[in-house]
C-alpha cells in the first residue's frame, strides 16, 4: 500500500474516533454526564450547576478559571452557581467538557495530565493578558481559546496512554512531525476535530490547529482576522520559557517577530506582560 494512502487512511480513522469521542464508552464519567446535560434541550443551567458539583476535581477547576485574575474576582466565588453567573452557560459547558478530560484516577496518568491542566491554566491566564493589552479579541474567549490549546494532547493520552508519553518525550522541535509517524495526525489537528465535534466556536478550534505554525495565517492575523491564533502562540512562548520538561510546548515560529507586530506587541510590551504574568504566578502556585 501506499505510504501516503496509509497515513491518510489512519488519520481518518483516528478523526472518526475523536470526532465520536462522545459515543465512546470510555470516556470520563463525568464527561457522559457533563453531556448528558448539555445535549438536552429542556436541561437548564441548573442542572448543569448540579453535574459540577457533584465532581469534586471538576468543581475545583471551575472555580479556579472564575477565581482567576482576569475575571477580577479573586478568590470571592465560592460556589459552582456563583460561578455559573459570572461565567455563563456556555463558557461552563465548554469548561466542564473540557476539564473533564483532564480527570484520571490513574496515579502515573495524574502526574501528566494535573503537570499539563497548570500549563494549560497558565497559557490561558496570558491569552487573556494579551487580549486585555491589545484589545485583540474578548479576554474570555481567549482565555478558553488557551486553556485548550493543547486538548488534543490530552485526547492522545486518553486513547494511546503510555505510547503518547514516549512519542511526545520533552516536547519541543520535531514534536509534531513524531505525532504524525506515530498516530497519523499533530495534537492540534486532534484538538481541532475535538472542537469540532463537540461544536465549539469556529474562532477556538482554529487557534487550536495552527497554535504551532501561526505564520500559515499571518496575512489574515495582520488584517484583524484571528488575533486569538496569535495570541495564544505568544502566550504559549511566555509561559513555556519559564520552564523544562513534559508540559512545555514551545515551538518558536519563523514568523515570531512579524506575529507579535501583527498584534501590535513590541518586545517591551511582552516583557511587561511577561512580568504581569509571573506576578499571577503566586496565586496559580496557590491553586495546584
Ligand atoms: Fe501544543
């Protein structure tokens, strides 16, 4: 066969299965009741409060994105309908889908996904950061839009486990190219058929495909379309170089310097934004 037909044909697959994923009887429990919910016409947002709730780790990180610094609460919300109000239906439906994923009672699995959930949380804190300096885009769809941004990574460990963990190795260069041999697809194609299929909006399963080559649309980012695909690659850079190991994800685009002009951010701004955000970093590090 082929070389190209084959890698096509499992990537397919592999698209099938992610796009599906909500039929899967494998995912997190919590995930099968978050859908439950959300995909019935007459459930409110009171019974989606209800769901939250009920999962301790879930509830944990939903008052963390509504306690986070760029809601301007911090640390007064105290319950899951206070922060349903704050946040909205939507936002907290795309949150519990989301985070739900990051749930494990596996011990070595806790260690990967608690280790990416900080870096995700902290790639979201600066995507806000960023939308708030530039005026680019709402701070929380950006926030969201960087709080996934790696879902994909987290989808390819729910379905290949410990494989996942040996292809991905420290992450950094060549990081995508080694996702392609081993499973036919990058984390952020992934990511992107997971938006997709759980009908997230367009604007966020795009930043989630091209977080890692936002140069493919730096004509459209320099004419005011997609601002979030740059922003969350720059807040990617920010938050990764502060760091080593398992959850970094840092892939320095050719097109860096033309990007961060695109969104209006010379390197001052940036190293304001960087200082802003290791600033926040005391009260992340009190979350985890
Ligand atoms: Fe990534």
């Amino acid at each position: 066969m082929d070389s190209a037909y084959a890698l096509n044909e499992e990537k397919e697959l592999l698209r099938e299965r992610v796009v599906g994923m909500a039929n899967l009887s494998t995912i997190p429990i919590t995930l099968k009741h978050v859908l439950e919910v959300v995909e019935n016409e007459n459930s409110s947002t009171s019974d989606l409060v209800k769901v939250v709730e009920q999962d301790q780790s879930l509830a944990t990180k939903v008052l963390a994105v509504a306690n986070s610094a760029f809601y301007g609460y911090g640390g007064r919300v105290k319950s899951i309908s206070q922060a349903a109000v704050i946040l909205g239906f939507n936002m907290v439906r795309n949150l519990a889908i989301s985070v739900s994923l990051f749930d494990t009672t596996d011990k070595k699995a806790a260690k990967f996904l608690t280790g990416l959930w900080r870096h995700s949380f902290e790639v979201a804190s600066v995507s806000a950061l960023l939308a708030d300096r530039t005026g680019l885009g709402r701070k929380d769809n950006a926030f969201l839009a960087g709080l996934i941004s790696d879902i994909g990574r987290v989808i390819l460990y729910q379905i290949f486990e410990s494989e996942y963990l040996d292809v991905y190795g420290d992450g950094g260069e060549g990081v995508l190219e080694r996702e392609v041999a081993a499973f036919g697809a990058t984390h952020s194609e992934v990511g992107a058929w997971f938006a997709e299929g759980f009908r997230f909006q367009k604007e966020c399963s795009l930043t989630i495909e091209e977080h890692h080559c936002p140069e493919k649309l730096l004509s459209s980012i320099r004419s005011g379309s997609h601002p979030l695909v740059a922003l969350v690659y720059l807040a990617d850079v920010i938050v990764s170089e502060q760091k080593s190991g398992s959850a970094v994800d840092i892939i320095i685009s050719p097109e860096h310097d033309a990007i961060m002009e695109a969104v209006y951010l010379d390197p001052e701004s940036m190293a304001e934004v960087r200082a802003e955000y290791l600033e926040m970093a005391n009260s992340i590090n009190s979350i985890f």
